[in-house]
C-alpha cells in the first residue's frame, strides 16, 4: 500500500508537470473532449439519428483519429480523409459496376483480384519519401474505403445511399473538428516550429557568451571555478536538445505547409527556410559540443604564458561577439525582421576578433620553454570558434531568407 | 505530353529505385494485400457473411490500420488494439449500464458527460512520454471504442451481441495481420536495429581509416590530390547519416520491445543498450563531423617542418586504428559476440599511440621560425582525434553489454 501511495503521488507530479509544461495540453485534451460530445448529439437528437442511423458511428470515428494537436495536423487529416474518401468511394462503386458483368461467379473473383492490387499498389506507394511526409493518411484512407466499398456486396444503387450517408457523416465530423481546433484557442504548427527554431539558436548563443566567461576562468581566477560554475551549468547543457531537434522541426514544416495564413505568417511563408536554418543550428551545435570536450579542468595549465593570455582574449571576444550575433539573430526571427543593425556589426565584430586572432597566430612565435601540450586546448577551441563564425555567418545570410 | 512524358518515365525510375533499395518493401506491400484478401472473404462466403453480416467491416478497417512494416509494429498494433476495445468495450456497457438508472432524460446527459470526461483524460494521458512510446495507439481505440459504445443507444441486452460480433471480426483480422507479417518474409525490427548500430559504427570506422589517408595526402604527395579523393569521398560523406538516425533507431526500439525471440535474438535482449550504443556513436559523428572542418586543402601549409611530420604521423596511425577498432567492433556487433581480441588490441594501439602523440607534444618545442598558424590544423587534429579515441573506448565498453 506504500508502495502505490508513492507511486499515485509521483503520477500526479508527473500529470502536474506535464500539463505546468505547455498548458495548451490541457485545453487541446478538452478540446477533444468537446468535439467528440458535440459529434454523439448524432445519436441523442433522435430526429438526427434517424436520418443517419448507424451511419453516425462514422463521425465519432472520424474525430478520434482526426483530431491533432496542431492546427496543421487536424487540417491534412481531415483533407486527407475527405478526398481520400470521394475518390476510394468513386473507384469502388466503378469497380463494383464492372464485376457486376461478370455473373455470379465471376465477381468475387475479379473484386478480389482488384483489393489486392490496387493495396499492393497503393501500399508501395507509401514508401515514398513525398508521398509519406504529405498524404500517408489519405493512402491509409484509399485502401480502407476501397476495400469497403468494393467488397460489400451491395447493387449499385444501394451503395449511393450508403456512400452518400457516410460521406456526410465523416464531412460533419471532419467540419466540427476543423471549426474547434481552429476557433478555440489554436495551436498553430507554424508558430510552433518558428519559435522553435528562434529557441534553438537562442539556446546555441547563450552557450557562446556563457562559454566566454567559463574561457575567462580557465586561465584566469580559479578559485571562483567551484561556485560559479554551477549557476552557469543550465545554459552549457541547454544546446544538446538542438541536436535531437530534427524530427520534430520536420513534422512541424510538414503540418505548417497545411496551415491558412494565421497572425504574422502568409499562405505561402518559406516554411523551407526553416529548416535550412535548422540544419545550420544542429550543425553550429555539433561543433559546440566539440568545443565543450575541450576546456575541462584537468587540462588547465600550471603557467599561464604571455601568448595563451593573448589567444584567450580573442577567443572570448569571438566566444561573446558570436553569442550576441546569434541571440541578436533569434530576435529578429521572433519579430519577423530582416536581422537589425547589431546583429550585422556583431557578426563583423566576431570576423574582426578572428582576424586579430590570426594575426597574432601568424606572428607570434612560441617561446621555446613553453610546450605545445599546455597551450593546445586553447589553441584548439580558437580554430573550432572560427568554424563557429563561419556557421554563424551561414545562418545569419539564412535568416535574411 | 512530352513534359508528362519525362515525368511518368521520372516516377518509374524512382519507383524501380525504391524498389531495389529494399525489396522487402515490394513483399510487404504483397503482403498488406494478401491479408485484405484473405479478410475480404468474409463477405464472399455466404455462410461467414450471414453469421456476422455487416460486422466483417472491422476485420477490414483493422487490417488496414494495424498492418505495419515490421513485425513488432503489427504486433504493437495488434496487441494495443485488442486490449482497449475489451477495455473500452467493458467500460462502455457499464456506463450505459449506470445511465439506465437515470430515466429517459437523464441518460443522454449522464452519457454525454462521461464521454467528454473519459476522452479529456485519454487524451490528456497521450502526453505521458511512456504511453505516447508504447500505447499511444491503444488510447487511441480507447477513446473510440469507449465512444461508440456508450453513446450508440442500444440497450444492454442488444450490445453484448453486437460487441461480440465486432470483438470477434477485430480479432480475426488481427490474428490474420499478425500470422501473415510473422510467418511471410517476416521484417524484424529487432533486426534491423541491430543491422543499422552495426553499419552506423562501421560507416564511422570507415570514415576514420579513410581520414588517415586524407592526412597523409594532407601533408605528403600533394599531386596525387585531385584523382584519389574522388573515389574516396563517398565514406567521407557517408558518416552524416549516423547524426540523424535517433529517430528511426528509437521507434525501432519500441517496435523491436514487442517482438518474441527470433533468430539470434533471444526474448529479453538488452535494447536499450543500442540505443546507448547509438547516443555514443552520434556523438563520436558529432566530433568527426569537426573533424572534417579541419583539413581542407586551402590551409595546406608550405612548409613541412619535422614536427609536423611527427605529430602527422602519430595522428595517422590514431585515425587507422580507431578506425579498424570500430570495425571489428561493429563486426562482433554483428556476430552478437563479445568483442574480439582484435578489437581489444586496436583500441590499445590507440591509447598507446595517442600517449605517443602526448609524449612529442610534451617533449618537442617549437622551433622558432614556424608558425603557430601552420600548424594549427594538425593540432586540432589530433586534438579531436583524443576525443574520438575516448568515444571510441565508451562504445567498446558499451558493446560488452
């Protein structure tokens, strides 16, 4: 009995922290809710239903699985279902019309003979890389409503009936969840995916600047080092969630393609873009990561040489001056901008502190004493922020789409 | 007509193309057929179609949404499917039930509450990372089932029938999805997973191996340049593909949980461990996509001095052993056996050649009239290539399971 105790405890924090999360989980859950409450007024309103009948199974059914949580996603199901519905149906009623001349027993021959061939078909076709991202469910849909139709044994004229009686059912059902998700409290997939991108690079810039002062205490005051650095923590990890972010940017782009024109975005607003500027982010956050195995305190070295002070110095200034760009770079994405003045004078700051850099690469010369294994980290994370620079410079000619 | 032309002749390519890639994808779309076919026979053999009439419905509408590529799909479908329209099924007639009590003009509203209650909480438990990995499906038919039944207004008597009928169809078509994917060129993604770790470590060990020879092209032979590095480019590039299969590597995961024992893999095989595997060797990607960054041809310096050549060498010899390292582990990978010795001693030659490396850098001072920027890129070199090595040594451990 402690045992459950604990655990009903720890669900109910896990449900509290779920929904504090993203709150639009609760409301999208009601949503559902309501949409399926309205939709069963089929069977309550008896006049309703006996102009249905059963058929008004077809409009619960057609909710559960159409509802998304985006906006974007209710509205390819729903076009998905529709037109997969009507030309499933019209090919099935034609097949059904062609078998008839075949007699009695020719026909469930040649109706099998059709389901299997045209499931074969269509189920290859959901291999492909266009067809899967945009109308999976549609084939999905086909092959059902094909399968139906063409098999259920009915004359012709009959199936009209039915077909009209389904088509309607599932039109309602389609209607009641488009109006729902797109009137009450929305969640645009475009939205979504333009303040992920925008978090994404933020989350990168916010590394860079908190990665200059960890460089200022690699070589600088080591004492601090403790204390410090566990406040500084959060940010330093924060940039591994833009590495797993793919996926979802992709089923975003898909769902937003979808979407009316809504707020700031236009109909045909260059959801591509995105994820061009995606890729660059995970790209900028590989070689982050790279970065990061480069300054751990085991490697800090006993003296501090005159050139390793002067590398670190520029390396900060590139470290903070790219750091800026970014988050210069996000806020202009938010507002929808071509990016502002300093985010441009940033990005030339860091391509001047890179020159300097190399400058002092190119004309310095090692004191002998000195060896090459102390002075390698810092020489190391200078070469892999130019790289960064480079990054930062694509993705800020991307963010002028 | 001739611009259609290009494009019908464009999609046979592409189709041929999809097709020989994996041709288990022509057989599984074969395969969907073949269970619609067989399911369809409930409406063609009379005795069948009058026992449960238009009931059969469901044995279609489960095979087609229930039929996935790979075995652990269908059978995650099948199971989750099952499960929560008895669960659904039971809960509804208790409802209905319960709703009974409340006269002729309470039950709809009783009813009606219920169904928005269950359906917000389903749906709010969607967004539970564990059920949404395993049984966001089965919520899925829950909510739907669940629907249908307490809001289709028959009385009790009447649904026991119709539930039977409907549970028996589900069943059937299930049992039909599950015995052809099992028994028919079964796809397993238990399989495949392990195939896709394997040829991931195995893409990063070629890169590795072929990296050493770049190096030495690098700073020796520069004529050579040109000719060779076509030829080699392709597993250059190939090692990209390894950054990006999180995705497919977590859903065949789930997919491979649901499997029974087949072929080598027995019924508890530690799947985790790949996807550990699988994190590592993104990371180990991650470093040598930085890697990549260092050496390109623009910044071959002039002048070869010795130190060069040393430090060259030692990074060349790191490259090819790390490299044939996570070949061999890849191989026993493969071979589901303990790592070989061969392997073991790879990842001791590193170790011993990265201490080589370390020993050059500690003992060797810079003679005076180089340059630090000439020498830059083969420092981080091998700088990056120490990180492989640990990465390298991480996987080896995680391979022993």
């Amino acid at each position: 009995p402690k045992k459950l105790k604990s655990k009903v405890v720890d669900t109910m924090k896990k449900t509290k922290k779920i929904g504090k999360d993203d709150p639009r989980r609760i409301v999208h859950a009601m949503k559902v809710g309501l949409a399926l409450t309205l939709v069963s007024l089929f069977y309550y309103l008896r006049p309703l239903y006996d102009g249905f009948g059963q058929a008004g199974m077809w409009a619960i059914l057609t909710v559960v699985v159409v509802f998304e949580f985006t906006v974007g996603g209710t509205l390819s199901k729903s076009i998905n279902r529709g037109f997969a519905t009507l030309l499933a149906g019209a090919l099935g009623v034609g097949a059904e019309y062609l078998a008839d001349f075949c007699g009695e027993k020719g026909e469930p021959v040649i109706l099998g003979l059709m389901v299997f061939f045209l499931a074969t078909a269509a189920t290859f076709t959901r291999f492909f890389p266009n067809i899967k991202r945009k109308y999976d469910y549609g084939v999905l849909i086909f092959i059902l409503t094909f399968s139906l139709v063409a098999v259920s044994g009915f004359r012709v004229p009959e199936i009209f009936e039915l077909g009209h009686q389904r088509l309607s059912t599932i039109l309602i059902g389609g209607a009641t969840c488009i109006m729902i998700s797109l009137f009450v409290c929305p969640v645009w997939a475009g939205q979504d995916l333009h303040n992920l991108i925008a978090g994404n690079i933020e989350k990168l810039g916010a590394f860079l600047e908190g990665f200059g002062g960890e460089l200022s205490i690699y070589l600088g005051e080591e004492s601090t080092t403790g204390s410090s650095k566990d406040g500084e923590k959060s940010f330093l990890r924060d940039y591994k969630s833009v590495l797993n972010s793919k996926a979802s940017e992709e089923s975003l782009a898909n769902f937003a393609w979808w979407e009316p024109a809504h707020g700031q975005f236009m109909f045909h607003h260059p959801w591509k873009q995105y994820l061009t500027i995606g890729a660059l982010a995970r790209e900028c956050a590989c070689l982050i990561q790279a970065l990061n195995g480069c300054i751990n305190p085991k490697s800090q070295p006993k003296v501090v040489s005159e050139i390793q002070t002067k590398i670190q110095q520029s390396c900060i200034k590139i470290s903070i001056e790219s750091g800026q760009a970014l988050k210069e770079l996000s806020s202009s994405i938010k507002k929808m901008m071509f990016p502002s003045p300093a985010a441009v004078s940033h990005v030339q700051d860091c391509k001047a502190a890179a020159d300097d850099l190399r400058n002092i690469l190119q004309t310095t010369s090692l004191p002998t004493e000195s060896d090459l294994q102390e002075i390698m980290p810092i020489l190391v994370t200078a070469s892999i922020l130019i790289d960064i620079i480079n990054c930062v410079e694509k993705i800020s000619l991307a963010v002028h789409e």
